[in-house]
C-alpha cells in the first residue's frame, strides 16, 4: 500500500518525519527520492529530531555520509547521487545493517546494494511551499509502522 501526504510548509514535512523518527529501530532504512529542493534535507532533519538528535543536520553531497550519534539511535545520512555508474564495494551494507537509522538520498543510483526492507518517500515539489510526499512501505515492519503513522 501506498501513502501520499500534501505538505504546504517546511514545517509540516519536518513533523511527519519527526513521527517517523520516534518509531524508528537500529537497522532501518529510508530511502529518499526527490528532485533538488523537494525537501530531503528537511524531511532528514525531522527525522533526526524524532531520534532525539539536536546536532545540526547538513546534506552530505560531498561526503556521501554524514554521522550523526548524540542521540537515541545514530543517524547514517547519505547522499549517493554521485555514485551513479560505480561498480564499487562502498561498504554502505555496514550502516544497513548497523545500530542505527540509515536515510538514503537518491537510492536509485545503487538500487542493487540496497535491502530488500525499507520505506520510500518520493518527494515532489508543487509550488513554492508545497510538497507531495510518496510514501512506500516495503516489507511488513514498515507496513505496520505507516500504517500506524499515516493510516
């Protein structure tokens, strides 16, 4: 089953990922798609905030993964659009599998390392301040979780 949410600000997309967040379990994995500017940075920081972490959250362009740990999961955020066509062992199977939450920005590019459980949110921007989020539960974990979430 799939879920689509309307956000008209920042703030509202911030607060569905924050719900998010406080539900999440070492070893998750999101994985976020959107053109520039849809508002993964933001969906992120909600998340981080739903994981009690209050270290400011950046894009990880130019670093693939940033670490967050001051808090009560760590949060794996990595940005892979740069890995597209690389046959590289990244070793990202070590965050998927790890003690923390691991939020996946342009997942497509590395479809093939990616696990076979996860949620995908598909963002899209409407106009200035509107938002729709896709949202696409994969495996019966994440199906119950949005279920109780945005059911």
């Amino acid at each position: 089953m799939k879920y689509i949410i309307e956000t008209t600000d920042e703030s509202m997309t911030r607060e569905m990922a924050k719900k998010i967040g406080q539900r999440m379990q070492a070893g998750d994995v999101i994985l976020l798609e959107g053109d520039l500017g849809a508002g993964k940075t933001t969906f992120t920081k909600g998340l981080a905030e739903g994981l009690g972490i209050s270290q400011m959250i950046k894009s990880p362009t130019f670093t693939i993964v940033r670490e967050y740990t001051k808090g009560r999961l760590p949060l794996y955020h990595m940005d892979v659009y740069r890995l597209e066509n690389t046959e590289d062992d990244l070793g990202l199977e070590e965050y998927f599998g790890g003690a923390g939450v691991s939020v996946v920005e342009w997942a497509h590019f590395i479809e093939q390392d990616i696990p076979t459980n996860y949620i995908r949110f598909t963002l899209k921007h409407v106009a200035e301040n509107e938002r729709t989020i896709e949202i696409e539960p994969v495996g019966a974990r994440y199906e119950t979780l949005c279920s109780e979430v945005f059911g």
